[in-house]
C-alpha cells in the first residue's frame, strides 16, 4: 500500500501487478504536466507528458490520469517489473513562464520479485 | 544513457577552493537550466539559461555563478561554498522554439563540501 508522512511516500507492489502513483498539484493554472522516474545515482528521466487539454494519455505500459477539477495526476504502471523500482516525481509547468517546473514531493516505488 | 553530458560526477572540494561544473547537450536544445537536488527530496531550480541569456535565477547565493557559453554549454562556477551546498546539481535542457516540452536532465554531478 502508500503511506505517506516524514519521509519520502513509498508504494510496494508485487511483481507483474498495476502500480499507481498519486500526485496532488497545486496550481490550478498549471497547463502542462510530466512523469519522472529517478533511479538512486541517476537524474530523473522523462516517462510521459500530458497538457492540460487532456484528460489520459497513454505509453508503453504507462498512463498518465489528469483530474483538473481536483488538481490531481496519477501515473499507472502496467505489469509492474523490478526495473521500475525507483522513485517517481510529478513535475507541473507552473503557468506564466514556460520553463519553471515544480516537482512534487517523490514516491518511492519498490517492486518484489 | 542520457544525451545531457555532465562532468565530473563526483566531486570533493574545500570552502576556499574554486571548481565548475559542466554540462553539454547536443540535441539543438536552447534552453538549459540548473537544478539542485537534497537527498530523498525533489530537484530545485536555480537558474535558466534560454537562447544563451540568463531568464531565471531563482535568489541564488552568489557564490554560485552560471555561465552559458555557447548553445550546447552550460558551467556552474563554485567559489567558497559552505557545507549545506552539498548535494546532487543536476544539468537539464528543452527545446525553446515550442512551449509545453519536457527538460531531458543528466545524471548530475555529487557534491561534497569538506
């Protein structure tokens, strides 16, 4: 399950089961959203975007939700594999400049064999 | 492999001592940014570079200082850093001509503060 508190949220899933990770943004003005995964002594790299105008995307074995209403996105991971276990950052294009990222917080998703 | 090249990936430096980052992207990207990044916490930007011009420093100290020399070059300049500047810096780059791209980051370089 997720929990959440101090520490980084963490979500432990079996492998070949669905992951979902959760992430609440803050700006409701925010028009463009994108999917991190950051493996430990990497930077994060880029899984799937998803602008404003939509509602779901969909990748290899990845799908990005975007609830605009309540400001929330979430990341589904198909078939999950132990190469997944890392830690998952929403990043949101905080409207007015077209640079500025804000991450959120990061979960940490660990997959068992 | 990530086509954002940073150099060194470690390094280990006094107070007094002066040190740069490097960065290096050859995907025609004219944005490039700077981020800092603690330990189990999210990447902070610091400063963006966009055509080669400074856009955004986001209240950096400066003792760090950002330098863009040419379109596929991007250097971090250290000088008398204090311990709490330990961290991962992490190189990132997007493409300019279009709004709504995704930065492609490096593997950063670790940085430690003696």
């Amino acid at each position: 399950g997720e929990s959440v508190g101090l520490h980084l949220p963490t979500l432990s899933v079996q492998e070949g089961d669905n992951s979902i990770i959760n992430c609440a943004y803050s700006n409701s003005a925010s028009d463009y959203f994108i999917w991190y995964k950051q493996e430990s002594g990497k930077g994060p790299q880029f899984i799937i975007d998803i602008r404003s105008n939509m509602d779901k995307r969909q990748g290899q074995r990845v799908t990005v939700l975007l609830n605009k209403t309540v400001k929330h996105l979430s990341l589904q991971i198909a078939a999950t594999q132990p190469g997944d276990s890392a830690v998952y950052f929403c990043a949101e294009n905080s409207g007015g400049s077209n640079y500025k990222l804000t991450f959120g917080k990061g979960t940490l998703l660990t997959v068992n064999p | 492999d990530t086509e954002v090249t940073q150099t060194p990936k470690h390094l280990v430096m006094g107070m007094t001592n002066k040190k740069s980052l490097k960065c290096e992207q050859h995907m025609g990207h004219r944005a490039m940014y700077w981020y800092k990044q603690k330990a189990k916490k999210p990447p902070e930007l610091m400063f963006v570079y966009s055509y080669e011009k400074l856009s955004i420093n986001e209240s950096v100290p400066s003792r760090f200082s950002p330098e863009c020399p040419n379109s596929s070059l991007l250097n971090l300049h250290l000088h008398a850093l204090q311990p709490e500047d330990s961290a991962l810096y992490l190189c990132a780059s997007s493409q300019r001509d279009s709004s709504n791209q995704p930065q492609h980051f490096g593997d950063g370089t670790r940085l430690s503060i003696l």
